[in-house]
C-alpha cells in the first residue's frame, strides 16, 4: 500500500514540476535567418558560418524567441545543440523592424532549462531579411562570461 501511495505521490508531482514553459514549435511559417556567429572563448575568436537561427514574435508583438539551431560555442564542444532564449522583451517596433533586449534569462537547452548558463547583456534587431544580435553567454559556475555576436539573413 505504502508503495503504491509513494507512487501515486510521485507522479503528481511530477505533473507539477513539469508545468514550465515549453520553447517554441518552429514552423515553416517562423523567419529562419542563416549568418555567421562568434563567440570569444579564452580570448580567442571562434567563428562559425551558416548558423541557423528562428525568431518568433509572440501574438501580442511584446516578446520575442530566438532559436538558435545545432550550433558549437567552442571547438572542443563534442556536439551542436538547439538553444532557445524565451520571452526576450521588445523594446521597440518601427516600420517591420523590432528591438529587443534583456538580461538574466536562463536559455532552454537539452530538453529543459539551462541554468549553468545565463544569457546577460542581449540587444539586438529584426527586419524583415535579417536579424543582428549580441549578448553574453555567462556560465554561472565559473563566473566567466563569453561574448556571442550573431548576424544572418534570410
């Protein structure tokens, strides 16, 4: 009896835990821009071309996500992964283009959120063919940050 209680137990709170915001679906109707990405990692430059990158603008146009699809931050990164940087605030919208910033969002990678990593100091712009954007990737277990600048176009 007492197991079947644990596990009865278990399974609603895991209902409860699992009730956090989900990345966006990317769809054939999202923009997906393909650019150039660096990120500075020890002082050096790692430079990556033909990252692709989506950008979704929420119903309301207050928020935007940005996907960043299988990417490498460091060569020594074993594999690519997806990263998405949720609810980024727009800071402003004029004529078809959008400026958003924001700062200590923890990203979604790897099938939950990613707090190892907070994505500080994020500025960027989208149009209708391209999107620029810096920010700093800052790895909160070490205490350094790593600068990533990204510029795509569609």
């Amino acid at each position: 009896m007492r197991k079947k209680i644990y596990c009865i137990l278990t399974a609603i709170s895991c209902l409860f835990c699992s009730c956090e915001k989900a990345p966006t679906i990317v769809t054939e109707d999202t923009p997906e821009f393909s650019g150039k990405m660096t990120v500075l990692y020890d002082g050096e430059s790692f430079e990556q071309s033909g990252v692709k990158v989506s950008a979704e603008l929420s119903t309301d146009g207050n928020t935007v996500d940005i996907m960043m699809h299988k990417v490498k931050f460091v060569p020594s990164m074993p594999v690519r992964i997806d990263v998405t940087i949720m609810d980024v605030p727009v800071i402003q919208s004029d004529g078809g283009t959008w400026t958003f910033a924001g700062d200590d969002i923890t990203p979604w990678a790897m099938g939950g959120y990613y707090d190892t990593y907070r994505v500080d100091d994020l500025y960027g712009t989208i149009s209708e063919n391209a999107i620029e954007l810096s920010l700093d990737f800052f790895n909160t277990k070490k205490g350094e940050g790593y600068p990533t600048s990204y510029s795509g176009r569609k």
